[in-house]
C-alpha cells in the first residue's frame, strides 16, 4: 500500500467484529510503530497490550466512572452523560485490542516521540486491513494508580496514546476536511 493512500485512506474504527487480530498480527504493528521518529533516536516507548475482551470491558466501567465523578467538574463533558450514563456503551467499542504506549522517560519530547509512534501504529493496522482508535476516554483513568495497575504500568511510565486495533465491521466514512491555513513568511522579516 502507497503511504499517501494509507495516510488518506486511515479513519478511526468504532465498529468492530469479533475476529481478533493474531498476537503475531499484533507484534508486527508495535515493531512496525518502533520505526517511528524520535528525538536523537531515544526510542523512549513502551507498549502494553490488552486483548482480553472482558478485561477491556471491565476498564470501561472504571473509566466511565471516574469520568462521570468528574463530570461537574467539567462542564464541556455534560454533552457526553447519556454514553457514559449507558451500560452497553464500550469505551473501546468492543475492539479486541487496545495497545497503550507509554513513555518511559519524563520529557516533553518522549510525549512526541509516543504520538509518532502511535500515528506509525493506526498506519500500519490500516495497511494490515485493520481498524484503529485513539481512546481518549481512557486518558484519565490510565494515568490513575488504579489503571496504571491494572495495565501493569510503572509509576515512572506515562501513559500517552490507548489505541484500539481490530478488524472493522464496515468502511468508516471519509470526513471532510478543511483547507490548509497556510501563511508564508516574508524574507528578512524579523
């Protein structure tokens, strides 16, 4: 697959089926996302799979619930109440994987470095014939002691992008885009 077609081509997946991607399948996109970019070649990741579909529910739950107990806290987040509120909505939409990458050192740079890394992941699944998700949702709860211990996730890790992976029921639609803002700078402007 041509990268242009994979980068237009790439759209979030909330809709998955049941086939599971193989644990090799799996292995091939985490050491394909290792060729990702990083400053000075650091390579400051760490990747956590879970591919426990009960597991992936039950975190879902806790997730849900820290957020709903912020909720007042947030008022930009009362638009979402009636999904969080939803016994039968998912945080990961029932995908069969979610892989988090961490960055194991403390620096604004391994942040970037996982960000790449996870953009080279949803590529490479794409490429695969997969589906993939960044999970916001599951920020806040994967940075709590309660979720760093049920990934595993050492307190010197930071949790940076929970991407689902699984193969898509359906194609996703294209959305649109807007052009680019483009500003040139003058020569010898300072």
């Amino acid at each position: 697959m041509d990268v242009l077609e994979a980068i237009r081509g790439r759209r979030a997946v909330r809709d998955y089926t049941d086939k599971a991607p193989s644990e090799a399948v799996v292995q091939s996109l985490i050491e394909t996302a290792t060729w990702a970019p990083s400053g000075v070649n650091l390579q400051p990741w760490c990747f956590f799979v879970a591919d426990d579909r009960a597991s992936l529910a039950a975190f879902s739950a806790e997730a849900k619930a820290l957020m709903l107990g912020q909720a007042d806290q947030h008022p930009e987040m009362a638009r979402m109440r009636p999904m969080l509120t939803s016994p039968e909505f998912n945080i990961f939409y029932n995908a069969p994987v979610l892989v988090v990458i961490c960055a194991t050192t403390p620096d604004e740079m391994a942040l970037k470095d996982c960000c790449l890394a996870a953009q080279t992941l949803m590529l490479a699944a794409y490429a695969e014939g997969l589906g993939a998700c960044w999970i916001g949702f599951s920020e806040a709860w994967l940075n709590t002691p309660a979720g760093r211990a049920r990934l595993g996730i050492p307190p010197e890790y930071t949790p940076v992008a929970p991407i689902i992976i699984g193969y898509p029921k359906g194609p996703a639609p294209a959305p649109e885009r807007r052009a680019p803002d483009i500003r040139h700078v003058a020569a010898g402007r300072s």
